[in-house]
C-alpha cells in the first residue's frame, strides 16, 4: 500500500507542478532552444517564467526509453514476474482480463471525444507493471530480482513524465483510477482464506467484447497511416490472448491443472478420474483426535 501511495504522490506532484505550462500544448518536434511552437500555432511564442523549454523536456523524457517501454509493454514485468514466483502464477489470469478488457477503451477514447481526451495509457500500462511487482512477496531468483527492481525504477520515473509532460491531470488521473481498480483486485483475490480466488466467470466474455468492439471500432476509424500502429497492438493483444488461453484452467481454490495434465493423470489412474480421489477426501470428514 505504502508503495502505490508514494506512486500516486508523485503522480498528482508531477501533473500539478506541470500543469500551468500547459506542456500538453508543445510541439516537440518542432520547437527549438530558441522557438517553442505549439500544436495550434506556427508561429513561435514566449516561454512562461517557470516552465522548462521544450528541449528540456525530450531530454527528460528520451523517446528511446519511451518507445522501449511501449513496445516491450507489460510482458517486460510479466514474464520474470510469474515465471520465477509459481506460488503468485494464480493471479496471472485476472491481471490478463483486467487488462485486455481495459486497454481498447484507453487507447480508442480519444476518437469518441470532440475534445480528443485521452485518458492516459502510459500510467495504465505501466500500473499494470507495477502493482503486481508491488504485491508479490515471493522469493525469486537474483537475476530476475535485480531485473524486476530496475525496471521498476524506470517506469516510477516514467510515469512522472508522463504525468507532467504528455497528459492533463484529468488523463492521467484516469489512468490512475484503473490502476487503483487493479490494485483493489489483486487485494480481494489473494485475501481467500482457502487460497488465491479465481476471477469471477463472467469476465473473461466481458472482456474479450469490449476488447473486439474497441479494436474493430479503431480499425474502421483509423486513417491509413495509423494502421501499422493497430496492426502492432494487434499482435502484441494477440499474444497476450493466447498467454491466457495456455494458462492452467482452476480446479479448486489455490490448485491449478491445466486440461493436458489433467487428461495425463486419468490416464495413469488407470482409466478412473485423477480428481476422484479429491473429490473423496473433500467429501470425507476430518478425523477427529483422539
């Protein structure tokens, strides 16, 4: 809690610090040192006492780090995350639904809005990075450790950026919100006191329909050079669909048997169901002490 609470400090810092220059407004590339255009004007205007110029802010924000972070995504997190810590891999799932169903709304509200409000992706993604780092407890491996706590220092830095550069406090608030949402999720399915509680049956369908209304919707709005954009989230959203649909399928609170596994185990039972004896000690009363 304490680490999502200094995230979130830095949040609303950055974006109140930032938000009389309007940096929003600036157009980076086409300023200079000596002319700072805004995306409204050609003509230059005077920099406001206090604001940093533009170069300034592409030097604190590289493009380079950004680009690696959006096209890396959250699988940079995910991946060693939950490939090192099995004991926390049951959280997995919801995180993929939470976040495929969330993701077409983030990037495809802009397009719906007269005023182009555009809720921030940046502080949603990298959240969705974040919070589960935060609430992993799990020992793992140095390598993927030490990994995990840089990368979680980068996208710290980078989502006060973001937040005083690239969005209004109203995005970035937004993106904040959702990232509270998952938070608050994580929370209520790791609290079960008979293990990790899957996420509720109703989601996954939710999610696949607002994510397939929001891409198709994008696609027929989208100009021509926009599409080789769309057609990369489609790969990246693709993969992340079938991550979800490999995952182990939950059997009972805090166990999961992927469907191959399970069809593995009947057959060395020798043809009776390998949960059947389960299901017997689960029906079974405890024996009492004597």
């Amino acid at each position: 809690m304490a680490k999502l609470l200094l995230w979130s400090v830095a949040l609303v810092a950055a974006a109140m610090w930032a938000s009389p220059c309007a940096y929003t407004e600036y157009d980076l590339r086409r300023s200079t040192d000596s002319c700072v255009r805004l995306k409204s004007s050609t003509e230059c205007v005077p920099l406001q006492p206090g604001c940093v110029a533009p170069a300034s802010v592409a030097t604190a924000s590289p493009r380079w780090l950004a680009t690696l972070a959006g096209d890396g995504g959250t699988l940079l997190t995910w991946l060693p995350l939950y490939a090192t810590a099995t004991s926390e891999r049951d959280a997995l799932p919801l995180i993929l639904m939470w976040y495929l169903g969330l993701i077409g709304p983030v990037r495809h509200t802009h397009r719906l809005l007269h005023s182009r409000w555009d809720p921030s992706g940046h502080v949603f993604v990298y959240g969705a990075q974040l919070v589960p780092y935060w609430l992993a407890v799990s020992p793992r491996p140095p390598y993927a450790g030490a990994w995990l706590w840089c990368w979680a220092g980068v996208l710290c830095y980078l989502s006060a950026m973001t937040a005083a550069f690239f969005h209004t406090p109203s995005e970035t608030a937004a993106g904040w919100a959702l990232v509270a949402a998952l938070w608050a999720a994580l929370r209520w399915a790791t609290s079960g006191s008979d293990g990790p509680r899957p996420p509720p049956s109703w989601l996954p369908a939710v999610s696949l329909v607002a994510w397939v209304g929001c891409t198709a919707g994008a696609w027929l709005d989208a100009s021509a050079g926009e599409r080789p954009t769309l057609f990369g989230q489609l790969l990246y959203d693709g993969a992340l669909w079938l991550l979800a649909l490999l995952l182990p399928r939950p059997v009972r609170h805090g166990e999961m048997v992927s469907g191959a596994e399970m069809r593995q185990l009947e057959r060395g039972a020798g043809g009776e169901s390998a949960s059947a004896p389960l299901r017997r000690r689960e029906r079974s009363p405890p024996e009492e002490a004597p």
